[in-house]
C-alpha cells in the first residue's frame, strides 16, 4: 500500500507523482550502471532514459495494473522497460537523420553529447535491455512464464512495424504532404504513439491477471487516452512555452507536419482533445476506485498539461 492511498481523502495526482518517483526508482536500479565496461554506452543509456520525462507510460502500466486489482509493485519493472522503449525512440526521433532535434527534456539530446554514432547505439541498447528486464519479469515481478511471455508479445507487436515503427514510417512519409486528413492522421498516431500507450495499459493489467472485461475497458480507456495525448501534444506545439516544454516548440510546422491543429484549427483541436478524454473517463468508469480515479486523473492531465 502505497503513500497517498493511506489518507482518507485519496488524492490522485499525488499518487501519479509519487508512482512517477517509483518508477524513476525502478528504473535507476534496472539500467546498467554507469561505470560498467563499455562505459560510454552505459552513461549514455543512463543520460537518456534518466533525469526528465513524465513517466506517463510507467505510471500508466501501475495505474493499469491497481486498477485491475494488482500491486503497483509488481508492475515496476515493466513500467521501467517501458520508459526504456519509449527513451530509444526519443533518441532516434531526435537524430539528424529522423527530426534533427537539440533539446529534449530540458537538456542537450543525446547525440549532441555522445555523437551520432554512440546515439544509435544507446538506442538499440535501451530497446534490446528492456526486452532483457521483461525477460526476466517471472523472477522480477513473480509472474508465470506465460504472463511474461503474454507481455512480450504485447511490447513487440506495439515497438514493431504494426506499432511504434510503422507509425514513424507513416510520419516520414506523409511530410510535406498537403492531402492528409484527419483519419490518415489519427492511423499515424495509432502507431506512432497510440500502440505503446495500449500495451503499457493492457501489459499493466496482464500483470495483475485481468479478466477479458476488464482488459477490454482499459483498452478502450488506452486508446481514447492516446488520442487526447497527442490532440495535446499537437497544440503544445504550437501554443508551449519552450521553458516548460523542455524543448523548441513549433517544430512540427517547419517540417510541414500533418498536426490536428493544423488540420482542424485550434479550437477544434481542443474540444477533440477534451471529448476523447471523457471518453477515456468514460471507459473505466466501471471499475473500482480509486484505480479509476488516478486512471481518470492521468486522462485529464494528458490534455491540461503544459509539458
Ligand atoms: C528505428 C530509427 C528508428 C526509429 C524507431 C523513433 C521511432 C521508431 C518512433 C518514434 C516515435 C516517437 C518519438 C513518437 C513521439 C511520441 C511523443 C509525443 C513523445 C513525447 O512523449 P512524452 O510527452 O515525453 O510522454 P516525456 O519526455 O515526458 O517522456
């Protein structure tokens, strides 16, 4: 039993924030540390995956796994290979070669500190030793070989080319294009983003041995919540603040990215942000609280937040 689940009234963005820690905890532990052979590759890993982010993906594979009636401990280590997951691909998507970024999280991106080279390969490495940390999920978190293995396959189907990669190829492929719609976007996002924020959810509640309803409202919740977060991505980019952000704003246009404000303006941006996340509430209204709640809470923060 954690913290804030103690008081008697149940604050759930405190409890986001201190499972974020956790999961900051977890994966401190989980990495490699810094002054193992080779070294270079170790502090760089350890540069890119610490010290920043949000810990959405971590914190949403515990809420999951609580509100599916499991431990937010057992869901840790996952959560961790998770944040590694999605750490690789903020390395890559930040390279010259993908969007040529300079700032992420507040600080320098990875190659501008370690060189391209070394950036490709901290990459690779966070992606293959996330798969070594869900490897060893039965010793780890206690579960059954075939939970783990459930788990897996969920974690490649998401990082594969139905997933996160396909998405990226998507987005490469519709730059520059004037004839984007709303749904070629939305089946980007899907993949880009949507497909980890699924198995984070779904891997959460595997864990805690869900049952098909129960999985399937988390689903839903997942799905809608990926949408509402990159509604609200879309926007910060063009209305964030670069301070907050920890990063330059107003990429996306000078790329000349199909975004949703781009496409919808603004306004409708917003009130599509809004309705997918009440339809992310709506979801696991079913389920017991206060799961519900800091999964309610999460949803809410993806489209009010500044970062
Ligand atoms: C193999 C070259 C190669 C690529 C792999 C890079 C890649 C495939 C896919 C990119 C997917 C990607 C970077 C999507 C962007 C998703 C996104 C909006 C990230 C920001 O997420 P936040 O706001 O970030 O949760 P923090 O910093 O809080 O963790």
């Amino acid at each position: 039993m954690t913290e804030s689940l103690d008081r008697a009234t149940f604050d759930p963005m405190a409890y986001v924030a201190e499972q974020a820690r956790a999961v900051e905890r977890a994966l401190e532990s989980l990495l490699p540390p810094e002054g193992d052979d080779p070294a270079t590759i170790h502090r760089a890993m350890r540069y890119s995956a610490l010290g920043g982010g949000k810990r959405l993906r971590g914190v949403l594979a515990v809420a999951a796994c609580r509100a599916a009636g499991g431990a937010e401990e057992k869901a840790l280590p996952l959560a961790a290979a998770l944040e590694m997951i999605h750490a690789y691909s903020l390395v890559h998507d930040d390279l010259p070669a993908m969007d040529d970024d300079d700032m992420r999280r507040g600080k320098p991106t990875t190659h501008k500190v370690f060189g391209e080279g070394m950036a490709v390969l901290a990459g690779d490495a966070l992606l293959t030793h996330a798969f070594w940390v869900l490897g060893r999920l039965p010793r780890l978190a206690g579960v059954s070989a075939g939970t783990a293995l459930a788990v897996i396959e969920e974690l490649t189907d998401a990082a594969g080319t139905m997933g996160l990669i396909g998405g990226q190829v998507a987005d490469l492929e519709a730059e520059g294009r004037t004839d984007v719609t709303v749904d070629h976007l939305r089946s980007i996002h899907l993949r880009k983003t949507g497909a980890l924020f699924r198995a984070c959810v779904r891997c959460g509640a595997l864990l805690a041995g869900a049952g098909p309803e129960t999985l399937q409202s988390l689903t839903d919740y997942a799905d809608a919540f990926g949408l509402a977060f990159q509604i609200a991505d879309d926007i910060l980019d063009v209305t964030g603040d670069p301070q907050a952000l920890g990063k330059r704003p107003g990429r996306d246009s000078e790329r000349a990215k199909a975004t949703y404000p781009a496409l919808v303006g603004l306004e409708e941006a917003r009130r599509m942000a809004r309705q997918a996340a009440a339809a992310a509430r709506e979801a696991v209204a079913g389920l017991p609280s206060p799961g519900r709640d800091v999964l309610a809470a999460l949803a809410d923060f993806a489209v009010g937040r500044d970062r």
